[in-house]
C-alpha cells in the first residue's frame, strides 16, 4: 500500500537511528576541540589509528580499515562506486559513502552520520561499525574514551526487508540497476551506444554476478546501446521488453545478444510481476496493449518498485499522451524522457505525487531537461536530482524509509538549486557536507574541463604532461573546469 513517508515517521526513525546506530540519547560526546584527542580501547588495548578518530554531529568516526580490522573483519573499499564491504564469519556489512542506509546481514540500518571522506581517507560511524559486528560500545565523556568490547553481543538485527537502486550517469540515456536484500538484482535499460563497458564496470563494482531481469523499456538507441555488452557479460534469468521492433542495427545487435544470452524472453505486458526478494517486486503497469500513440516512445514498458511501503515509479520515455495509464502514486519519480517537455504533465504530478524525482540525462541537442518539466516539477513540491550534475544517484530503502547519496540539485523545502547537490537524503534530514582540510589541492587535465578530489579513480588515468592542482575549487572554476561526476567535489 503506497503511504507517504511523513515528518512524524522520520523523527521516529531517526530516534531509533541515535539508539541503534550512534550513542545512546543524551550520552552524545560533546563537540571535538583541538586539545582533546578522542582515544578508544578495545578489549583493553589503545587502538592507534593513522587519523585520529574525529568527532561529527555527536558521533565518532576512525578509519574505516582500521577499526574492521582491529575487530577481525576483512574489509574491501570500492572507490568506483563509494562502497565500503566488510565481512567477519556470517555478518556482512555494507556502506556506501555519503548515504544513510546501511546493509548489515542484508536489512538495510539507518545511520544518523554516513560514512564520510576526509582529507583523502574513509571514515566510518565507529559505535555502528563495532555493534554490527557483535562487540558492546560505551562512551566516557568525561576522558572522551570509547571502549569496545568485541563478541559481548548479537549483531545489529534487520527486517530483512530492502533494496538499493542505483540510477547510473551514462550521459544521455537510462541505466538503473536495482539491488535487492539477498543479492538479486534488475536492470531497467543499459543506456547509449558505447555505455556498455560503462554500465558493465559499474554491475561488476556493485557486486553484480548476475541479474534476474533486464527490461529494456524500449528499442531507441539511448536506453538499449548498451544492453550488448551487459547481455554478454552477465548470466540473465528474464529479458522484457514490449515486443515492438526498430528498423536499427543496435536494436539487431540487442535481439541477437538476448537470443543468445539464454534467457527467457518475455514481452512486458501490465499485470507482469517479478518477485527480486528482499520484499521488492518489479511490476509492470502499461502497457497493458498496443498503445493509440505509434511512437516507440509511447511503447515503454513503465514499471512500479514496490519495497514494502516505498514505491518508486519507473515510466521510460512515456509522453504525455499516454503517461496518466501508468500513473501510480511513489514516493520517488524517475522522470520519463530525460526531462522532456512533451512528458511528466501536472496532471501526471497530481496522480503520481512524488516526493523526489530523478531525472537521466546528459550532454544533448535537445534541451534536456526542459525549463517547463522542471518548473512543474519544482511547483509540485518535488525535490529534483540530476545525473548531468550530480552523478551517479543511489538510492536506499529499507520498506519504510528511504535515503539518497547525494543532496537535492533542487530542494522544494528551500526553494533553490544548487550547481552539483551535496551529501543528505530523501527521508531523513539532510546535512551540510563536512569542510575539508585546506591542505586538500584538486587535480585536472589540460585535456578536459573536469576537476577531481585527488583520490577520484579518474585522476590516475590522466597523463603527467596534461595533470595540473588546483588549491581550491573556485580556481578551478575561474580556469573554465567544472566538478566530477563520479568523485562530485565541492563547487565552492
């Protein structure tokens, strides 16, 4: 049952989130000063760390490598997608830098601090990181001292209920990837021509081994490009699409890697509905025949996540024409058509009454996004993410609440937009990102019009000759570059 995710709920989460995944209320250490070091002691021995542990809105974060090895887990960082992966025996635990969702034995946890990068290192909530892998935690305030005592209790407990969905920045295209607890995962498009290798090294970074479904919600070149490649690389279970051809050599490209990838083909009709596990169903809901539009883009296959109590709302290109037959009230849009002004009406809104919206897109000719979608959009009341500046957009839910990566380009609470968004979430409170050390410089080619945290994977690719430093992020601007999408540095 759709149920919008209100302020009462979020004050309720996020009190449960203080018990579970920071201090214990009212016990919050008091805010860090230079004179006193935080120290922490497990099983009576003074762990030293090559950061010093750092205090942020009342929590302690450490390096994260540090403190799951001192609690004897191994630890994976995958710096492509921002997530940190650590296992100790049954307990597997998930992060991904910047979000407030956390996997733990596969239930997503809520966390009042994400997992930042500072300075050029990760950092972890230490009390989430140390109960999750079954120690006991206290905080001293007066000698400013946490004492961890590993094994004194059962990891943190989940619902088993979640999914993590990942709208992939490919440019001007649509490549959503959708992770459910328990390891099944969805693909909705591959994006452009020549996005393949993109969206394979992004599938293989999540973790993907392969993938229960892939819909290609309809044959044009900015949603199928890349399906190939993903169709070859990946054990596939069902490929849906609507059953309409092109007259393309990608679309025949596509129709011989599904013929030969194995899986079963099926033609997306409403009423279909894939069980992924974890409480997600991917349900079809147009076309339920041949629509009266004959564009292909009135043939896209729209679908509805459904997680529980959070619905996310999936319409391909639909126009406006034919988009009030898959309006269905969600919690999160994905814009259909890049932002297109022939689609997402305010009518279409009205039915659908999203809270968040997404839109994929990149460079294009078009206009993409359209000042009218947008503006629709912003009259609605809805907070707007986009991929051509923000990057990749994760998004986490556990069934009754959900989270982003990365903070609105458009905020309907304030008003305003912001050039590139920052860290914070869709139901829960966003905060400001944490200020950088002024030591940290920011790399740029001459051969691009990008700067980069130094750490981002993009900086070791670019030659000596072309690599130049930035001390902060305006001169970088005032040279004619703009942010990363991938490592997303401050704009100011």
């Amino acid at each position: 049952m759709y149920r919008r995710l209100g302020p009462r709920r979020t004050a309720i989460l996020l009190a449960v989130a203080l018990l579970a995944a920071g201090l214990p209320l009212g016990l919050a250490p008091p805010a860090a000063s230079a004179s006193a070091a935080v120290q922490v002691v497990l099983d009576g021995r003074g762990l030293v760390f090559d950061v010093p542990p750092i205090i942020e809105e009342g929590r302690v974060l450490v390096p994260l490598r540090s403190i799951f090895e001192a609690l004897g887990a191994e630890v994976v960082w995958e710096p492509a997608v921002g997530r940190i992966c650590a296992r100790r025996g049954p307990v597997e635990i998930q992060l991904l830098v910047g979000c407030r969702g956390a996997w733990v034995g596969g239930s997503v946890r809520w966390l009042d601090v994400p997992a930042r990068i500072l300075g050029g290192r990760t950092l972890v909530p230490l009390r989430f990181v140390s109960e999750a892998l079954g120690a006991e935690v206290s905080w001293d305030g007066a000698l400013r001292r946490v004492t961890i005592l590993s094994g004194g209790g059962p990891p943190l407990p989940g619902n088993g209920v979640g999914a993590t969905v990942h709208f992939i920045d490919v440019g001007q295209g649509d490549a959503i990837l959708i992770q459910a607890v328990g390891g099944s995962a969805a693909l909705i498009d591959g994006g452009p021509v020549g996005a393949g290798g993109t969206v394979v090294e992004y599938l293989q970074g999540a973790g993907v081994t392969g993938l229960a479904c892939v819909v290609a919600t309809h044959p044009h070149a900015d949603h199928i490009g890349g399906l190939p490649e993903v169709l070859a690389s990946f054990p596939v279970d069902k490929v849906v699409d609507p059953g309409v051809a092109a007259t393309s050599e990608i679309y025949s490209a596509y129709m011989d890697a599904v013929e030969e990838s194995g899986a079963e083909y099926i033609v997306g009709r409403a009423g279909l509905t894939v069980d992924l596990g974890g409480g997600a169903r991917l349900r079809v809901l147009y076309p339920a025949e041949a629509p009266s539009d004959d564009s292909l883009n009135a043939w896209s296959v729209a679908a509805l996540l459904d997680v529980g109590d959070f619905e996310l709302l999936l319409p391909g290109d639909l126009p406006s024409t034919c988009e009030m037959e898959a309006a269905w009230p969600a919690d999160v849009l994905k814009v259909a058509h890049h932002g297109s002004s022939t689609s997402t009406s305010a009518p279409f809104l009205q039915a659908v009454d999203p809270q968040d919206a997404v839109i994929l897109v990149g460079d294009n000719p078009y206009g993409h996004p359209a000042p009218a979608t947008l503006q629709r959009l912003k009259e609605h009341g809805t907070h707007i993410y986009r991929t051509d500046l923000q990057g990749t957009i994760v998004v986490q839910t556990d069934g009754e609440e959900y989270c982003f990566n990365v903070g609105p380009w458009y905020s309907a609470s304030s008003g305003s937009s912001s050039p590139a968004g920052g860290t914070g979430s869709g139901g829960v409170t966003p905060q400001p990102p944490p200020q950088l050390p002024p030591t940290v410089r920011y790399a740029a080619s001459r051969a691009s019009d990008k700067y980069h945290y130094p750490w981002c994977r993009y900086v070791g690719s670019i030659k000596p000759e072309n690599l130049i430093w930035f001390d902060s992020p305006s001169r970088a601007r005032e040279a004619g570059y703009v942010p990363c999408s991938a490592c997303q540095p401050p704009w100011e």
